[in-house]
C-alpha cells in the first residue's frame, strides 16, 4: 500500500489557516511539494522535504497533553514522524506514531482533527543531510492516560495545560497544542 497521495492533497488544501501566516506558508509549501514532487512522503526525499504527520494527543480529562522528549532533539515534542509503506492516510501514519512512540490508546471510531500545518528543519544526522519535515498536525482525544516510553525517547508525558511553559514548547507547537484545548475540548 501507498499514501493516497489525491487525499493528503485535498486535505491539506481544505486546512483552514485562520490567517495565521506560517499556516498559510505551510499549506502552499506542502501543495507543491504533493503536486511537483515524485515522492514527497518518501524519507529519503531531501529536496525540498518530506511529508510527516504528528499528533496532539489530548488526556481523556482533556486538561493534558502528550509530550515525548525526543532522543535525537533533546527536546519536548508532540509525538509524530515519517510516513511509512503501509500509511494509506496521514491520519493513519500520525495514529500510528502515536502508538508506536508513547503506546497511547486512540478511538478507532473517530477521526482526528486536522490542526495545523508546519515546515521546519532537521538537522544532518545519520548520513542524512539537514532537510524539511512537512508536518501535517491531528489532533486526538485519548481513550486512557496509560503511556509508556519508547526507544525514540527518553522520557513521555502527560503535560497539564497550565504547565506547558515548562517544556519550553517552540511557538508553531504551543500554537497548535493550543488550537487542540480549544478545538477539541
């Protein structure tokens, strides 16, 4: 199986950006890179980038919100990552990252949220040279608050609402983990 690639089209296009304009810089970014690029969920497309999916994970209690402090990064993210062979959706490869990394339960009977649109750089690392993740953004209500830590991370966390400062979230993040309380509370 492959990515549907006239879906992630069409949903990218129908993401409304709010006028928020790194929104609005993302979505035009991503149109391209679907419509002009052979591969453009392939990993190892460098040039201009890829297409990923991450999640906002909400608590069941929706006062929380899923953080993995990513290995590689050192630093506090949403859990997310490349889209692989059998991701027919990019809902699909963000509830899959989801599981894999924090083993987080989602409701099979209801769709995610599209919550934000982001572009931004990783850095050259394990033969890879530095290139543009597209991260296509869902956002989720888990079914429990049972986590674990996976191999990609040191640590995984239900952060409050009211504490979100403290892992130093960078502002395309707290923006989106934002829209989340708002947009699925």
């Amino acid at each position: 199986m492959a990515l549907d690639l006239d879906g992630a089209l069409a949903l990218i296009s129908s993401f409304e950006p709010d006028g928020i304009e790194s929104y609005e810089q993302a979505r035009t970014a991503m149109i391209a890179l679907i419509r002009d690029v052979p591969n453009p969920a392939m990993r190892t497309t460098f040039e201009p980038g890829h297409l990923t999916a991450s999640a906002i994970v909400l608590s069941p209690d929706k006062d929380h919100v899923l953080l993995v402090h990513h290995k590689r990064l050192l630093r506090w993210l949403q859990p997310g990552g490349h889209i692989e062979a059998r991701d027919t959706t990019l809902e699909a490869a963000a509830r899959r990252e989801v599981f894999e990394e924090t083993g987080a339960s989602l409701p099979r009977d209801v769709a995610g949220v599209l919550l934000g649109l982001d572009v931004h750089a990783i850095p050259a690392a394990r033969g890879e040279p530095e290139h543009l993740h597209h991260d296509v953004l869902f956002g989720f209500v888990a079914s429990e608050d049972r986590i674990r830590v996976s191999e990609e991370s040191h640590a995984v966390q239900w952060a409050a609402r009211r504490d979100l400062d403290r892992y130093e979230p960078d502002a395309p993040l707290a923006r989106t983990v934002l829209r989340a309380f708002a947009r699925l509370a």
